[in-house]
C-alpha cells in the first residue's frame, strides 16, 4: 500500500504540472500575463528578451530545488525534481499549442483556475513543480499558513514587479488569474465544498439518531450538554456528511423535528472511512 501510495503521489505530480504547463502557453503567455512564480519571471524574460520559459525556469529552479532539498527533506525533493524536470519539459513540448486566448480578461479567468487545479494536484502529491511552489511550501512548511494563501503572497511580490514590463490593466488581470489560482488550490487540497460537519443540538437525540441511520446511513457522535439558558440537560450530535447527504438530512430534520438546533459546517478535510480512504475499505463511517 505505501509503494501505492507513492506512485498515486507522482501520477498527481505528473498530472498537475501537465495542467500548469498547458495552461501556461494556452492563457497566461500569450495573454501577456506574468501571474506570478517563475513563469511569471520566465513571461517577463520573454517579453524583454524572447529567452525561452522552458529554460528560463529549469534554469532559475536548481537553487531553489537545492535549498528545498535541505529545508523540506529528500522525499519532497525528489517529488520536486520530477515537477521541476516534467513542467519546463511540458512547456517545451506544448509551446506552438494551436489553441490559445490573448483577451487578458479571458485569460486571467481560464488560466488562473487551470493553474490552480494543477498546483493543487500537485500539492496532493506532496510535491512542487519548483519555483516559487517551492518557496511557498517553504513559507507553509514554517508559518502553518495554507498552501493557496502562501502562493498568493509570494506570486503577488513577482506581479508587482511586473508593473515596471507591463501595463496597469495587464498587472490586474494578473492578480485576478493568481488570486483565482490560489483559491483553486485550496478547493483541490482541502475540498472545502464537498462535505459538511452538522452539529444537532437536541432533547429527541433517538428521533435523530433514526433519521441519520436510515435516511442518509452515517455514523455519529453524541455528546452530552447542557442548555447555557435553560440548564437542561440536553445531546450534541456530531454527524459529517457529503453535500448532497446534508441536504436530505436538513429538509428530514426540518419535517420531523423542526426545534432542534442545527449548524452546517464547511469541512476542510476528512479521514476516515467513508471519505478519504473508503476508497480502500468501501465502508461508511
């Protein structure tokens, strides 16, 4: 199962940095859009000097890969050479693509969450297409912040630079592809959207616990509390659910009992059987 795991690690890896690559030479290089990291440099090269991207970024990612190895450890460096060697190598291969979009506005949009969808399947992978994917799994690795978040601060530094190349509108629409990016990165890493925590707080735990076997078949925890206005002894049910599962369980729970107190919560992630891994059980949790 862990040589499976790796080799599920360095599929995304290969996958992801195929979609960076594409949407690259699709959107952001001949939109004129340096939208961060070192395809935002490698753009900004190109326009001042016509220096390939493809070697302009395997040329600025072996430091930044040496300095990855010693801080992030050699498993992520060797996911990282793949990423680092695979997308300049997708670039190359991709460069005379026929179908592209030069509308900045269009291009912002569409490659802004294609990157974001391949660097986050990246990150799944626990690698980095190298640049500054890198550095932000640096910057995460020592302040906690999320992947999206990190690459959003260290591709806005690039953008910025890029005013001095480009114009004002060109530099927005930028910002509006990598903020786009970073939000598809963490949707792809952490599926925020897909599943929901509900939290019941109720006197008819029985009638609910019914309705959580039989209508939508998950599990529960149950924790006893007390009302802070009432002082009742009252029960708390922890029960997570996918999205369309949390709509049947609100409309059931609005019919049968319409008093209990229900909050539906945006999960970030979720391990355990039923979800993450019942890929390799195939039970419910």
């Amino acid at each position: 199962m862990n040589k499976k795991n790796q080799l599920k690690q360095y599929i995304y890896i290969l996958i992801g940095a195929a979609m960076v690559g594409i949407s690259y030479n699709m959107f952001l290089l001949p939109a004129r859009l340096a939208a961060g990291g070192i395809s935002g440099i490698s753009t900004i090269l190109f326009e001042i000097y016509t220096i390939s991207p493809a070697l302009t970024q395997f040329a600025i990612n072996i430091p930044i890969f040496i300095i990855g190895w010693f801080t992030l450890g050699k498993d992520f460096s060797a996911k990282s050479l793949v990423g680092t060697a695979f997308l300049p190598f997708v670039i190359f291969l991709t460069q005379d693509i026929p179908f592209t979009v030069t509308n900045p506005l269009l291009a912002s949009l569409y490659g802004g969450i294609l990157l974001g969808v391949g660097l986050g399947i990246v990150y799944k992978g626990n690698g980095s297409t190298g640049g500054t994917t890198a550095i932000a799994q640096i910057l995460k690795h020592f302040t906690g912040i999320s992947s999206g978040l990190s690459q959003l601060i260290i591709d806005g530094l690039v953008v910025i630079t890029s005013i001095f190349v480009f114009s004002l509108e060109l530099t927005l629409f930028a910002l509006i592809a990598i903020f786009l990016s970073s939000k598809a990165i963490d949707f792809v890493e952490l599926r925020t959207a897909s599943n929901k925590l509900v939290l019941i707080i109720t006197n008819e735990e029985k009638k609910i616990q019914s309705i959580i076997h039989d209508e939508i078949d998950r599990g529960m925890t149950k924790i006893r509390s007390v009302g802070g206005f009432s002082n009742l002894d009252q029960t708390m049910i922890l029960c997570v659910t996918e999205q369309q599962e949390a709509i049947k369980l609100k409309k059931k729970l609005q019919e049968v009992t319409p008093n209990a107190f229900v909050i539906f919560i945006n999960t970030s992630e979720i391990l355990g059987r039923g979800f993450s891994i019942d890929k390799y059980y195939g039970q419910k949790f």
